[in-house]
C-alpha cells in the first residue's frame, strides 16, 4: 500500500480511483463494511484512496486527553487499512489549521486533486469546519464534478454500536473479547522493549493497570502507560487475551 502524508490537500494524483474518508481508528467491523463496499463500487481500472485523519479532532484543537488515545496508531492503521484492501492511503494531519477547511474547500481544492468517480463514506460522515455539513452537502458539493457519494449505514452487533469510541471503552476495561467482536480482527499493541519494558505507548489506548494474559506470556499494564514484559528489547507486538483477578 502506498502511504502519503499531507497537512492540507492531497498531492494530485492522476490514477482513476474511488475513494473513502474516515479516522478509521480501528478499522473496525464498520470501517471494514464501507470499505468492501468501496471495493465492490470500484472498477478495474480503479484504485482504492483512503483519506484518514490524525489525530483525534477533540485532541488536536482542545487537549482532551482520552481522544489521544487510538485503538490503531500509524502504523497498525496502516497494517489494517492495506490488509482490507486499500491501495492508497492518505494520511492528512488534523491541525487547528487543517480544521478552518470548508466543505466547500475540502471539495474543490481538496478533492479535485484526485480523479474520482465515486465517494464512500458512513451515514454519520461530517466534514468540513464547524461539523454542520453531512452525505447530502458532501453529494451536493460533487455533483458538478461528476463524483457519486455512497453512505452506508452504521451497523450494530449484540444490539451494540460498532464505533471506535465503544471498543476503546471495552480495552480500558480489559473486555478484549468484545472489543474483538466489534472490531472484526485481533487487538494488537506493538512497541519497543527496552530492558524488561515495552514503551512508547502513549497513543495507544490501554487496559487498566494490571496483570494480563497474552500471546506470548503475562505482562503488567504500569500506571505511567508502559507494559513490563519477559521479552528482548527490540520490537515486539502482544495480542491481550484476558485480565488476571
């Protein structure tokens, strides 16, 4: 998968594509339905061009702190999103700056610099500043540019919510079984292991401390968000499997 970062509008691109925008923080069962939907609206010829934000807007303009936190920071996000068939991903920096965009900017400048003929995005997409627009201005705003917008709708398992908000709540609880539900995959956390401790996890949303079972063996979850493991330094990932009362 080809990874582009940008801080305003995407580079242009030339390459017939469709195109999906979102977080995607998880790439969860949700994330992972509009972009087979993506993929089943995509022709040939196509490419799949994900445009993804990060960080959080609620960290990035107002400090708050849990919305630091991600279920997949850069690098599972990218692992995830190439996994389900994304071809092209356009990681754009969601800055104070970045956030004064207007629909209409984010069309016409944005959006222009691709060469797309179809846009797929969930039924709650808003963009733009202010959050007042949604899939009908997004429409609006594409027809003259011969851009179709497909929304598909948000989706619920066990009578529960699949969103990234709801599995980062199941992680900081320990529920990984749940989590895992909604998110469709494994739950993993990959970091560096630095003399008995895994670190650089800040973005990372955590489980409470506490002592866990995982894959490889059992870890501390440490209250100043490092992860004491029986590993060599170096990168390595776990995968939680269950809380030890």
């Amino acid at each position: 998968m080809e990874v582009s970062h940008v801080t305003l509008e995407p580079n242009k691109d030339s390459r017939p594509a469709v195109l999906t925008i979102g977080k995607f923080d998880g790439v969860h069962l949700g994330h992972q339905t509009i972009l087979n939907t993506a993929l089943s609206i995509k022709k040939e010829n196509e490419i799949l061009t994900a445009i993804s934000f990060s960080p959080h807007p609620l960290w990035a303009l107002k400090q708050i702190e849990i919305y630091r936190e991600m279920l997949t920071p850069r690098m599972e996000k990218e692992r995830w999103l190439a996994h389900y068939g994304v071809d092209h991903l356009i990681e754009t920096a969601f800055t104070p700056r970045y956030a004064e965009t207007t629909p209409e900017e984010f069309v016409t400048d944005h959006l222009t610099n691709l060469q797309l003929s179809h846009i797929i995005v969930g039924s709650e997409f808003n963009f733009g500043k202010g959050r007042d627009s949604d899939v009908d201005l997004l429409r609006d705003l594409c027809k003259p540019y011969g851009i179709d917008v497909t929304s598909v709708p948000v989706i619920e398992t066990n009578q529960t919510k699949i969103s990234s908000t709801n599995i980062r709540a199941f992680i900081r609880r320990g529920h990984f079984l749940e989590a895992e539900q909604l998110l469709g995959h494994p739950w993993y956390i990959t970091g560096m292991v630095e003399n008995g401790e895994m670190v650089g996890l800040d973005d990372y949303v955590l489980p409470a401390t506490g002592t866990y079972q995982t894959d490889k063996n059992l870890v501390k979850v440490t209250n100043s968000r490092t992860i004491k493991v029986d590993l060599p330094d170096g990168l390595q990932q776990l995968h939680m499997k269950n809380e030890l009362s």
